[in-house]
C-alpha cells in the first residue's frame, strides 16, 4: 500500500512530522535572530517568515483551518535555553496563535488502531508519540530532573 511507510506509518503522519520539524526549526532561527523562543502567545506571527510557506502550518489530514498545532503554554516569553526534551509543539485542534498543555493534544488523526500525535522538542526532534504517552512527556521547564553537584 502505497499510504504507508516501511514500518506501518502512514505517509501522512510523516508529512505532518516533517511539517513540525520545519517549524521546529523556525522556532530555533527566531531564536537566534531574536534572542529567545517565540513568545507562544504570538508564536504563528513570529515564525511564520522563518517557514517560507504556510502550508507547513497544516496537518495534511486536518483541511478545517490554518494552523494543526499549537505551542506549550509552558514556555516563557523571555525562554532562551530550553530542556531538550520539553515539548514545544503539538497537535492541536485548527486554529492561529493556539497554546495549550497536554489536555489539547489532538490524538485521532493519523491512525484509528494507534492513537497518538506528533510532538515536536526543544532540541529540535519530532516523535510519534502514543495517546498513553503523552501525560508523561516534559510540559513544563521545571520538570527537568536537577543534576546533583549544582550544574
């Protein structure tokens, strides 16, 4: 079947994956350029001249608006260096400028036999990451595990 990739997943989760990493890493250029992320309130506005195209603001599944993901309400205005594996964007239901936390990740999009959403990191990577898993993935900059030795 043409509609999936070599390890049953669908072509169109990885066109989605593909979409955050590309607005994963305008995250990162605005940075920096700027000095710190995107403030998430704003974050559509300020990454959008980084992407080159809004198409990679949509989810090749959801045709209903202009944006599939929204940005962790986690993030401060003023973050410059994030934990690597803080989420930073997520599937989301259609919208512009949308934040939101674990609650709003939309997970029924890509496969009905494997709920689950794309998540996007600070450092930059994008996972698949099952309906199960996603209360337990890092929402918040405080979640970090401290380092003994004060590092």
């Amino acid at each position: 079947a043409f509609n999936k990739v070599k390890d049953g997943t669908s072509y169109t989760q990885v066109q989605c994956r593909a979409n955050m990493r590309t607005i994963a890493f305008a995250c990162q250029l605005y940075k920096e350029e700027k000095g710190s992320w995107p403030d998430s309130k704003s974050w559509n506005d300020l990454v959008k001249p980084y992407t080159g195209d809004e198409k990679f603001f949509r989810c090749y599944i959801d045709k209903t608006g202009p944006c599939s993901y929204a940005m962790n309400e986690n993030i401060p205005a003023d973050a410059n260096d994030l934990p690597p594996d803080l989420v930073v964007l997520f599937e989301s239901t259609p919208g512009w400028n949308q934040t939101g936390g674990p609650e709003d990740v939309v997970t029924d999009r890509h496969d009905k036999n494997r709920p689950g959403a794309n998540i996007a990191f600070a450092d930059g990577h994008v996972d698949f990451n099952g309906a199960d898993k996603i209360q337990s993935l890092q929402w918040t900059i405080e979640a970090q595990p401290s380092v003994a030795g004060g590092k």
